[in-house]
C-alpha cells in the first residue's frame, strides 16, 4: 500500500514507527488508521495446521498475477513471499503481466488467478477511498473482494459528513479487514518529490503534482 507523503515532524516520526509493522489497509496519517490493530503473529506451525483444519492436508497450490520492474522490489518481494509460503506448505505460482492489464483486470473483476501483488493505494490519505475507488469492496464495476457483512459500515462511513464519525467508522472497518485477513499487508511505500531549486511553489495534493500551482525563480 502506499502512504501519503507527511507534512510535519511528528506525523513522519509516526510512520518511521510503523513502517515495519503495517498490518492494516491504512497508514498510520490516513484518516481511518486504527493503531490498535496488531500484526499478524509469525507463526508457521498455526499456519500449517490451519491448512488442515481447511482440508488441504497435502498443502494448497494457487496463482498470484503480478507486475515487476513496477512497484519498489516489488521481483524481491514476489520472492521472498513465494519462499515464506512454500515453508507452510502453499505452492505460489507468478504470472506476470503488464501495468494497463492488471488495472484492467483489477478494475473490470477479470483475474484469471487467486489474487495480485499491488500498491493498495492508500495515498488519499484516506483509508476509505480505496476500498471506494479500488474494488476493494462491493461497489464498482468488478469488485474483487465483496464482505456483505461490513459493507453497509462502508457505506454509512462514505455518506457522512462528520468526520468524526467517518474516522469512526473507517477505523471499524480497517480493523474489521484486518480480522478476516483481506489481504496479506506488506509494508507502506513512501511517495518522495524531487524538486528543482528554482521552484518557488510546490504543493501536492493527495499525492497529485498541482503543476497549475507551481512557480518558478527566475534563475
């Protein structure tokens, strides 16, 4: 997932914290981020004996379709992953496939595997929006992951104007994510600009460059 770029001290001093401990759909200065949520324990014993409780004693194979040369490491990462599950017993296999196909199957509910490795686009700086915006839940055109259950908490947290209870409600529903392990939570990546010298104005708004707002020195 992707963090939000932090404005002041003490909300990066919050992220440097966590940065290692990501174990939910938000980054720690997202609205919605719930830092009661605690990372999933390393427990590959537990892990392997849930695979039988399942019945698949003899171990489970399935697909993850992925990009690479994308996402930072993101090769590594693919790796590394496909490594850690095979020590419990889980064959991953990787088909990889370019940026517009795997928006267009993401998008359009068209995975051919068991699920992706990809950025879960948190930089709104709004846990909220990418389950809106990102077929993380049951609105859009092909939604990848559909909860009956939590879904109407999606959809009081996106109609209210208060923002006290929508940061309520969002944090009820990363928490609720997090319960029913929705994803396997990585790690945040952080989104960095690099400016010339010569820019006099620079203001990024969730994550998007304002080239209208820009300004220049003259030299």
């Amino acid at each position: 997932m992707s963090a939000s770029k932090y404005q002041d001290a003490e909300a990066f001093s919050i992220y440097q914290k966590a940065r290692d401990l990501i174990n939910e759909g938000a980054t720690p200065a997202a609205v919605g981020y719930a830092p009661d949520v605690k990372p999933y324990p390393y427990d590959p014993d537990r892990a392997r004996a849930l695979l039988v409780e399942a019945g698949y004693e003899d171990g489970v194979s399935f697909v993850i379709e992925s990009l690479a040369g994308v996402l930072p490491n993101d090769a590594a990462i693919l790796q590394q992953i496909t490594s850690d599950v095979l020590r419990v017993g889980m064959k991953m296999e990787v088909r990889l496939m370019t940026y517009p196909q795997l928006l267009e199957r993401t998008i359009m509910g068209r995975l051919q595997g068991d699920g992706f490795l990809m950025d879960f686009t948190n930089r709104y700086a709004d846990a909220l929006q990418p389950l809106l915006n990102t077929n993380h839940a049951c609105t859009g055109p092909g939604p990848w992951f559909c909860d009956p259950v939590i879904q109407p908490v999606i959809d009081k947290a996106e109609r209210t104007m208060d923002i006290t209870e929508r940061n309520r409600l969002t944090r009820e529903i990363v928490t609720y994510y997090h319960d029913v392990a929705q994803s396997l939570f990585l790690f945040p990546v952080v989104g960095l600009d690099a400016v010339h010298k010569r820019v006099k104005t620079w203001v990024p708004m969730n994550d998007r460059l304002m080239y209208h707002l820009v300004e220049l020195h003259d030299r």
